[in-house]
C-alpha cells in the first residue's frame, strides 16, 4: 500500500470514532421524568389510573344503589310475576353493583350519576361482575349420567 491509502485509512478511522464518540454524548443535560400529574395530556402507562378523580364514600354508596335499582328494573322488564321476580333479581344485582364499585373510578361513577351514561368501562366492569355474582350461585343438581353403583 502506498502512503496515501495507509493515511486515508487512518483519517477515515479516526473521523469515524470520532463521529461515534460525540453522537454517544451529544446531550449532556440529564433527562428525569416528569412527576407524577405534571404531564396530563400523556399518560405513559394506559392502566395507572393513580390521577384519576377519587371517588367519596357517599358517591359509591349512591352508585351501588341506584346500580342495583336499574339492574332490578332491567330484569322485571318483560316479567310476569314482577313481586317474585323482584326478590329473585335484588340479590345478584346487589351483588354485581358491590362487585363494580371495588374499582371504580370518578369519572365512571360521574358519568353513570350526573349524565346518566354508561361507559364502555361500566359495561366491561358489569360482564366482569355477573360472571362472578352468577357463578357463586348454588344451580340445580343435574342429572347423574354415570353407571350406578360408581
């Protein structure tokens, strides 16, 4: 090799970790993450619902009743015997309603008791709560399909 090649060989090298070193340590401010609630309009973490609307006592109470009345009056809608009907439905739509209101935030219970809506949430929190409530309940004994005697 001649001398010219052998010495853009070596500014070719030293130009190159030259360029590696400063794009490694171009920002020298160091970056801290923002405190918690600073950053409203991004939340990094779609289920930390920590700076949600905390929701009172009285406002779950008053959830969890009229919860369960709208449940009760959904399920006597095309009842015939609504006074037996009544008492078989009050007990899992109580149940359903104590079950939602665990994790309930503000803005679902705000949504549900001042504008009389129901959120996608709600909807998914209520099929999450029925299968549970609905589960607990003692069904029938069905019939035994195995030989007798085993």
């Amino acid at each position: 090799m001649n001398v010219f090649t052998k010495n853009l060989l070596f500014v070719v090298l030293a130009l190159s970790v030259l360029m590696f070193s400063l794009s490694g340590c171009s920002d020298s401010e160091d970056k801290k993450p923002a405190a918690a609630g600073t950053n409203k309009g991004h939340n990094p973490n779609p289920f930390d619902h920590s700076d949600d609307m905390k929701l009172s006592e009285s406002q779950r109470e008053k959830f969890e009743k009229q919860f369960a009345e709208q449940c009760v009056e959904r399920e006597l809608k095309d009842s015939t015997d609504i006074d037996r009907d009544r008492k078989r439905a009050e007990i899992p739509c109580e149940c359903i309603a104590k079950f939602m209101t665990r994790d309930l935030t503000g803005e679902e219970a705000e949504k549900f008791l001042d504008e009389h809506q129901n959120a996608h949430s709600l909807s998914i929190k209520y099929q999450n709560a029925a299968y549970h409530c609905l589960q607990a309940v003692n069904h029938p004994k069905g019939p035994q399909f195995s030989k007798p005697g085993q």
